[in-house]
C-alpha cells in the first residue's frame, strides 16, 4: 500500500509493520536513501538499516538499491517491517485556540477541499532547530473529531511571506502533490534585487547542491552552519548536484541601483530564488544568507550603486501569485498582497503593480 502521509513533511513516520511504500516528493528528491531513512525514522539504527538494505528488503522503484542511492521525484521506496527500540510515550500535543484564530486571518481561499494562506515574514512553515511555532504545528487547531486536519502541500521559507497552499485531507495533497511535481502549478515570486540584470527578460539555468558557501565576508570557508546550510552553485555530475531553471522579467529599476523582479522557478530545488539572484550578482535585498559581499566589493563603495538607505534589513521575497488545476475540475488561482516591509520599499520608489505582470509574457521552459 502506499503510506498516506505527506512526503514533504519533515516530521518523522510512524515505523511501518508491514511492508510499506512511500512516495518521494520535492522536498525529499536528491536525498540519499540512507538520509531519507533517518529523516522518516530516526531511531532506526544504522546497523539494521544496513542490514535490510544489503539483503534487498529496500526497493527503490521495485529494484535493489543501495545506501548511497539517490532518490528522485516521484519513485516510490518500499520499506519492510522495522524494529525499532521502545520509545518514550508521545506528548501530549496542545493545541491554542489562538491558532486556529490566526490560520483563518491568514486565509486568502478555501473550499472544502484546499485552503490558501498568505503566510507572514518570518513564520515558520515547518519545526526545526529552535523552532517552537510554525504553520505546520498551528494546523492542529484546524483538527476535526477525528483527528484529520489541514497538511502543506508545498513549503516556503521562514522569511518568504506569500502564497501557501494546504489540502484538507490526504487524498487531496497527494493529488495537488502530483500536479507539483508535473510541474502544472505556475508559480510567480516578486523580489527587490540590487542592479540591474541584463537582459530585462531571461532565465537562469544553473546547478545547485548543499554545501559549504562564501563562508565570512573575507571569503573563508567554514564559517559555520549557515554556510552548510547554503545552496552552492556546481557542476554537472558533481554529488548531490541538480539542475534548477528559473525565469525572471523587470518589472521596474531604479537604476542602476535596485530592480524589482517577477520570477518563475520551473524546478523547485531548496533556496532556488535566493541562490540563483546570487549567482548573477544580483543578490535580494536583505537577503542575510545570500548577499554576503567582500569588503572589496565595488558596489560598497560606490553610492551611485549602492542600495539607498532606508530599506529595512528583511528579505525582499515573496510567493505573490499560485495557478495550478483544481483537482476536481477549475482552477485555483491566488494572488497575495505585498508584506509591509516590501510595501513600505515599493512606496520609496513609486513602484505600482502593472496592469500586466512581464513574466507573463515569459516563454515557456
């Protein structure tokens, strides 16, 4: 049978019984076995994981795998029986009132299939290190009888606001999940970026993998976590590397210091937007992980190119519109508002929406 949970989730799956199989989503593609292992089970000893992997109960699409295979969007990893230690009884989980209150001011649609939200800066979409609260965890307010509540589809950064979509059953984000990952849901960001880029219209084609980035602002590597936590730009065939495809159109400049963009990442790789204006030498304004220049930067120094003072400090990115198919016929099609620090910027500058956004008029990849 095919594991009902959602593939993007990052909290850990219930140890299988029996043979179970598993679907890979986007959130998961790239990763090796052996990780995806650990993310969905992590009590299970690595001897034993060995173990069934080696003897061939682990099957990546139907065939024998190894712990160094790497999985790809949309294969299935079939799982045999687990023995795991005892665990510690769960807790409880409470649940605040409060929460279900602030999803539906989030709310932008619903039906009473999906619900679309305008997530806020810095809002957590999913629990991690430190994190305490996030959509993922508030979403048990939304919790019927039986316990079935609303589950992500998709995910955004903690400082992207914008555009989030949910599914109120399984069933639904499995459907809405496969349409991701065929790539029918048209995606369209906006962003303040330092310069210009030439052209006016284009599309970035890179690879990218995790790694170890600029490091500190001399150029250094190893500079800690954050940079481990980077995307960096690679070669094809390297490890771990992927090929991501993002197109972009100006929507307005004030030149030649900032542009404002409207992009549409084709692929959906792990800090796509932010690594990809980076790597053209347009970084997003505010932006604390990519847009780190060496002090010998020329645009440090030149006020004619400098960013103008003003701006606040915060990641100038967000989900501003989703179209994709209905699952059960129709379309959903979501726009969201400015958040209040791009507002305030967009202000500064005059910026007006266009009756007509470029990237529209983007060729398809």
């Amino acid at each position: 049978m095919v594991n009902p949970k959602n593939p993007d989730r990052a909290t850990s799956a219930a140890p299988p019984e029996k043979v179970a199989v598993y679907a890979i989503g986007e959130d998961e593609a790239g990763m090796r076995l052996d990780r995806w292992f650990r993310r969905r089970f992590p009590d299970l000893p690595q001897s034993h994981l060995n173990k069934i992997v080696r003897k061939g109960e682990v099957r990546v699409d139907g065939k024998r795998a190894e712990i160094s295979t790497r999985l790809e969007l949309g294969q299935t990893v079939r799982a045999p029986p687990l023995r795991l230690p005892p665990r510690a009884a769960p807790e409880v989980k409470r649940v605040d009132p409060a929460d279900a209150e602030a999803i539906r001011a989030m709310t932008l649609y619903e039906d009473k299939d999906v619900i679309v939200l305008n997530k806020p800066y810095g809002l957590a979409v999913q629990g991690g290190s430190g994190t305490k609260r996030h959509i993922d965890g508030m979403l048990e307010a939304l919790a019927d009888k039986d316990g079935t509540r609303p589950v992500l589809v998709h995910r955004l950064d903690r400082d992207t606001s914008g555009v989030l979509l949910l599914a109120k059953s399984r069933k639904m984000a499995a459907d809405l999940g496969e349409i991701f990952r065929s790539r029918q849901a048209r995606k369209i960001y906006w962003a303040l970026v330092e310069g210009v880029p030439k052209p006016a219209q284009g599309r970035i084609s890179m690879f990218l993998a995790k790694g170890e980035g600029m490091g500190d602002e001399r150029g250094a590597k190893g500079a800690g976590r954050a940079d481990i936590e980077r995307m960096r730009v690679a070669k094809h065939g390297d490890p771990d590397a992927q090929h991501s495809l993002t197109l972009y159109a100006v929507v307005d400049k004030v030149a030649p210091r900032l542009a404002w963009l409207s992009m549409r990442p084709i692929t959906g790789r792990t800090h796509q937007l932010r690594a990809h204006c980076e790597a053209i030498g347009h970084p997003i304004v505010g932006d604390p992980k990519y847009n780190r220049k060496p002090v010998n930067d020329p645009a440090r120094h030149d006020p004619l190119r400098a960013v103008p003072p003003g701006l606040e400090a915060k990641l100038h990115l967000m989900a501003r519109r989703l179209v994709l198919p209905h699952p059960r016929g129709g379309t959903i099609d979501v726009t969201a508002p400015l958040p209040e620090h791009m507002k305030a910027s967009f202000a500064m500058f005059g910026f007006e929406t266009p009756a007509r956004d470029p990237i529209e008029d983007a060729p398809d990849a």
